[in-house]
C-alpha cells in the first residue's frame, strides 16, 4: 500500500477517536459524572480514546510494529465501547439503562468506522524501509492471513452496524425509571420532602422554563424525560397539580406552575443526583412539596 494511503487511514482512525473521547467527555461533564459507576466509565473512555489516537498518530512510521499494534488497539477499543453501549440500550449496564439520543447515535456510528478504519490500518503492508520490516510477524502480516483477518472484520463490521440499528430503533426515549404519571406523591431525601412520579423516582423542575412553557426539547428531553398524564395528585400533596401540552401534543403535569421531570441518573426510588444541576441551559432542581 502507497505510504500515503496509510497516512490517510492513521489521520482517519485517529479522527474518529477523537471524536468518540469528545462526544464521551461531553456527555460526562453534561450530567454522566453524577451516575455511580457509568459516570468514571465515560471518563477512562474519553481519556483512553484521546490516548489511543494521540497514539495512531504521532507513532513515527518507521516505528512499523508500533504502529500496527496501536492500531490493533484503537480498533479493540473501539468495537468494546460500541458493545457496551448496545448492552447499555438492551439490558442496562451497571443499574443504568441508556436511552436514545443523537449523540449516541452519532458515537456508535463513529465507533463502528473507527473499528473498520483501524483494523484496515492494523492489516496493511508496511511501506518498505520501515523499521522493523524485516520481521516477518507482527511487522509483516502473510497475506493469507491478512485475507482471512480482513474478511472476519468486515463480517463484524457488518453484523455490528445491523446490531446497531436494531439497538437504535428498538431503544425508547425515557428509561424505566422516567415512566409516565398520572399519579404524583411525595418522599423525604435528606430530610427534605420532594415530589415523586406513581413510581417513587425524583421529580425535578427546569429553572429557564415558564408556568406555560416546558423549554426542554430534543437531547434536553431525553435525559430529563417529561412527567407526562393527567392532573393527578397523591396524598401530601398540598400545591396545585395541572397540566400544559408540549409541541408534539402530549400533556406535562406540573407542579405550582413549574412542569415536571425525571432524570435518567436516578436508577431507583430515593435518589437525586439531578438536583441543583446546571445542565442543557439552567439548573435543575428537586420539587419540594412545599414550594
């Protein structure tokens, strides 16, 4: 293969590293960091992913085992991110089950290419005069066998971008814990009485939002899914419980004047690692029901 084709694949690979590692980073410091356990995991894949392009990269060409190897592990890294986050839409992962949203999308499609970019890398002949040229494994790949490993990776590659769909379609918007409520109670966190949906989890409002406005759309909604059904109330419920309808025509209940959410990082009843966040353009915050 040209030397410069191989420049190509190097530039290619590592770009879509570094895309994966940002779109992770972004999502950690957007409200990841508050889930127990997936919140570091999205951190090491941001910084594994920025240290494996810098890697495919900077490896001086000569340096041709190197090279391969650092390409072999971008695309191993690159095909476990993409399985974790199959089995995190699937079956959860952790306690925490992801939902579908944009950048997901985006992340799993940058993973799959990078797979198949890095794997092309890993395989290709070394230019001649290359340091370790000479070797006959793993600078030199019998093209039998880089026959045999190309054809097997593209097979994968394949049966993870059909996987990825499935993933994709089947994957629903709100999470178990963001189920509809047309029934709302109340619980005490830290001493302090908030409002819950019919199944215990936290009830969160939106600072930018209005009495009449839910301002929390698109990606926003997806983390913060609406508490969505009828005006409802449970027992210890002393404010006013109504109702406004979104843009696609559903009806948000809300409390006092403020609509209502939950929060994806809430995996059981009793939590709030959603309050007092400042994320998607304001802050959030635990409705107490007092307020």
């Amino acid at each position: 293969m040209p030397g410069w084709r191989t420049v190509m694949l190097r530039v290619a690979g590592a770009g879509l590293l570094i895309v994966t590692g940002a779109i992770h980073l972004d999502l950690y410091l957007t409200g990841y960091w508050t889930i127990p356990t997936i919140g570091w995991l999205f951190l090491m894949q941001a910084i594994a992913a920025f240290g494996l392009a810098l890697a495919v990269l900077a490896i001086p060409s000569r340096f041709a085992i190197a090279v391969r190897l650092a390409a072999a592990a971008g695309a191993g890294f690159a095909l476990a991110t993409l399985g974790c986050y199959l089995l995190s839409v699937w079956i959860g992962l952790f306690g925490f089950k992801e939902v579908r949203t944009t950048a997901g999308i985006i992340v799993g499609v940058a993973e799959l290419a990078a797979f198949a970019v890095l794997t092309a890398l890993a395989l290709a002949p070394i230019p001649a005069g290359a340091a370790g040229a000479s070797l006959r494994f793993p600078a030199r790949v019998p093209a039998a066998i880089a026959k045999a490993a190309g054809t097997a990776a593209a097979a994968l590659a394949v049966a993870a971008l059909a996987l990825l769909g499935v993933a994709v379609a089947g994957a629903s918007a709100p999470s178990a814990a963001t189920a509809t409520g047309t029934g709302l109670k109340t619980t005490t966190i830290s001493g302090t009485t908030v409002v819950t949906n019919a199944k215990g989890f936290t009830i969160y409002w939106f600072a930018p939002d209005t009495p009449a406005t839910s301002k929390c759309y698109g990606s926003c909604a997806a983390y913060w899914p609406p508490v969505t059904g009828t005006a409802a109330a449970g027992s210890g419920l002393l404010g006013r419980v109504s109702t406004i309808k979104r843009t696609d025509g559903t009806l948000q209940l809300t409390y006092n004047g403020h609509p209502l959410y939950t929060y994806i990082g809430d995996s059981a009843p009793g939590q709030a690692r959603g309050n007092n966040l400042k994320l998607n353009g304001g802050l959030w915050h635990e409705m107490q029901a007092s307020r």
